[in-house]
C-alpha cells in the first residue's frame, strides 16, 4: 500500500507553508516567485511509485498516473520491473523516509527531531527565531538574570542564566541591597568593614594579575585616588550564601593565614556550591561572563589568590596566564 504522502503530495508542494503560486508568479504571502516563468506540466517522471508532471522550474505537480503496487520506472509504471528499495527520499511523518520505487516507505532516513520537514529536507525551526535580546531578570527570592546574545534549539531561546539569592528581598525585580551597604552609582561602602569598593569595573577585559595592581594603584574614582587590589580577605567578604567560603566559614585562607599548603584545601575552599549561581553580595552581581576576580595576596612567585563567584571558589591562579578580572577597594 502506497503513503498517504503520495495521495496529498500535489497539495504539499502546491501549498507548502501557505506559499500558493498564481497566475502572475506571486506567492500567497506577497513575495516574489523566484521562477517567475514556470510552464506547467512540461514533463513528467516517477515519483514515490507513481508518475508526476513537473512543471519548467522542476516543482512536481498533479499526478499524472498512479502505479498501483507495480514499479514506477523512469516515466511510466512497468509491470515487469520488481520494486527497487531506497529509490528516494521523502518527507513523511515530520521525517525523512526512504521510498522504494512502488511508493512504499522503508526505514527513517533522516529525524528531524521534531521539527518537521518538507519535501526533502527537514525544516529550520531556528530560521526566524531572534535570540539576540535576553528577557529582563525575574526576583522571587532568588535572582533570575540571563545574558545575550541566546542560541536557538529547536525553535526556542536558551540564553546563559544565573541565580543570585537575595538575601534582604526583591524589590523593582530586582535584589535588595545589603543593609550595611551605602551607595551610590560609582561605589559601595561596606559600613560592617569600614571598605569602599569599586561599584561596576569598567569592563570585561581580564588582566594578568600585575595588571590588575597597576589599574588600582592608578585608579581615580568617585574623587579618590588611593584605591587598591584587595586582598583575599577582603574579596572573601563579598561572598555569600556558600558556608564553606563565606567569611568564618570552614575554608582556611585569610589575610592571617595564606600560606597554600596549610591553609587551602579543595573540600573546603576549591570546590565551593553550586555553578550557574552569584554568589556576590548583590549591590555589585555577576556579569554572567567573567565573575572570577583577583587578590593582592601572592601565594608564590608564580601564583596568586584569586575568588570565583560565580562557584563561591577561592584558588591560587598563574600571575601572567590565569587572568581574572579586579574590582579595587580602599
């Protein structure tokens, strides 16, 4: 028995996407039609077991003979051939399936995985789909931010997210600041440790780490000029909502203790929570891209410490290869 693909092909190809050709070459949704000067019926040839014209520009048309269960042979049905497998590719079912040379469907070709397809190919549920705006952040408790540009999969966005936990509420969808924070658009003061912090560094840029003790050094902002790296206590204090490594936490790397083989161990300091998150206090937040920033306090010659936060991890990372990024205090 023949596919129901052969019974409606005419229709298929004729009306494929609400695209209807006329008279005049123009498609139903107003476009141009690329063969503007198609002859109707100009030939004719197999296709999925029975014989179809085909218009000049080679877009099959009303079929022209049906082959009933005999092979279909070049342009004509032929009693006397036996069906040949695998004689062409068609869509069928939202997949591609092969035809033998009687119109009867053999095995999956091709899956479109849901996309669908017409004629030979599998269509792009993608090709109109714009991933290049992300949608605003939503606070419910937890801050749900994503970034863009998003990849499409399958007809749908899917953008780089994190979660920020916010700790003193929403409001305006987004996370209250900590209460002990007093800011304004260019820096934050700590009030619980006395520090000023650099609101928003000025890019994405990640520096090497004696970069990173020149850009502060260097640093004028908000009419101040003795801004500097912080160290790895002070970037410690930003963390939250990661036992391990928040301040007083099991993690035993602070500006008392810094040494790396006494007081570092991955457990409690390498491993940190769960990735995906923001684990900065939420006046400043993650970029989403580059979150991992650099202390002033060396760990060798070669190697300095450094926070991850979008894991809430503290590692020793290469001075001139590691490049995080720096937020300066003072």
């Amino acid at each position: 028995m023949k596919s129901r693909v052969a019974q409606l092909l005419p229709l298929m190809l004729l009306w494929a996407c609400g695209k209807q050709v006329d008279p005049n070459g123009v498609i139903g949704d107003g476009t141009v039609d690329p063969c503007p000067d198609r002859v109707p019926d100009a030939t004719f040839r197999c296709h999925l077991g029975d014989v179809y014209y085909y218009d000049s520009c080679d877009q099959v048309g009303e079929r022209k003979e049906a082959c009933g269960d005999v092979a279909c042979t070049g342009d004509h049905c032929d009693p006397a051939a036996a069906c040949a497998p695998e004689s062409e590719a068609f869509c069928d079912s939202g997949d591609i399936y092969w035809f033998d040379s009687c119109g009867v469907r053999g095995d999956l070709k091709l899956s479109c995985n849901g996309q669908g397809c017409a004629a030979t190919a599998c269509l792009d549920a993608c090709a109109a789909v714009d991933c290049s705006v992300a949608p605003p952040p939503v606070c419910s408790g937890t801050l749900a931010q994503t970034f863009q540009p998003g990849t499409c999969q399958l007809g749908s966005c899917e953008f780089p997210s994190i979660g920020t936990p916010c700790l003193y509420g929403c409001e305006g969808g987004a996370c209250k600041p900590n209460p002990a924070a007093s800011c304004n658009e260019l820096t934050c003061t700590d009030t619980a440790t006395s520090l000023v912090w650099e609101r928003n560094p000025p890019s994405l840029d990640a520096l090497a780490w004696q970069q990173a003790l020149d850009y502060c050094s260097a640093l004028v902002l908000d009419g101040q000029s003795d801004w500097r790296t912080p160290t790895i206590g002070e970037l410690r204090s930003l963390i939250i909502d990661c036992p391990a490594t928040t301040p007083g936490g099991v993690c035993g790397v602070t500006d008392a203790c810094t040494d790396f083989a006494t007081c570092w161990n991955l457990d409690d300091c390498g491993v940190g929570c769960a990735p995906g998150g923001c684990h900065m206090q939420p006046e400043y937040g993650c970029s989403g891209i580059v979150d991992v920033f650099w202390a002033s306090t060396s760990v060798s010659a070669t190697h300095a410490y450094a926070v991850d936060y979008r894991r809430a991890q503290i590692n020793a990372r290469v001075k001139t290869t590691a490049q995080p990024r720096v937020r300066c205090v003072r």
